[in-house]
C-alpha cells in the first residue's frame, strides 16, 4: 500500500514561504505545486503554451496520464 499524503495549513505554507530566502521561480514553482498537486519535475518542464484558455493541460512524467487543471 502506497504512502498517504497529507496538505498542509495555510499557516504552514506562510511559514515555508516566509523563513526562507528564495528566488522568485522557484517560490513561484512551489506555489504551483501547492496549488496543483503536480510533481516539481513536471513543473519544471511547464510552457507557456501548456496553458490554453485559463486551463493547465499536461502529461504527468511519472505516470503518463494526462493531467488538466482549471
């Protein structure tokens, strides 16, 4: 049975954001991640043009499954 992943508070995402220094791509990839539950190696490799009408549409690279976020 795979590992349960738990979301963390909002008060915890402030903190994460807040305590450290860091560049804004990355702060702004960590927010993606949060927001969209897509693995940072498949955020990395986001494009302008994955981005069609307001719609995120991607293929996971772990999984292969198609991944749309709106």
């Amino acid at each position: 049975m795979g590992k349960m992943t738990k979301a963390i508070s909002k008060e915890e995402i402030d903190t994460i954001l807040g305590s450290i220094k860091i560049k804004q791509d990355v702060r702004n990839a960590l927010l993606v991640e949060l927001n969209t539950g897509l693995r940072i190696q498949d955020i990395a490799r986001l494009r302008y043009n994955d981005i069609q009408f307001g719609k995120l549409e991607i293929i996971e690279k772990k999984t292969k499954s198609p991944k749309l976020q709106e």
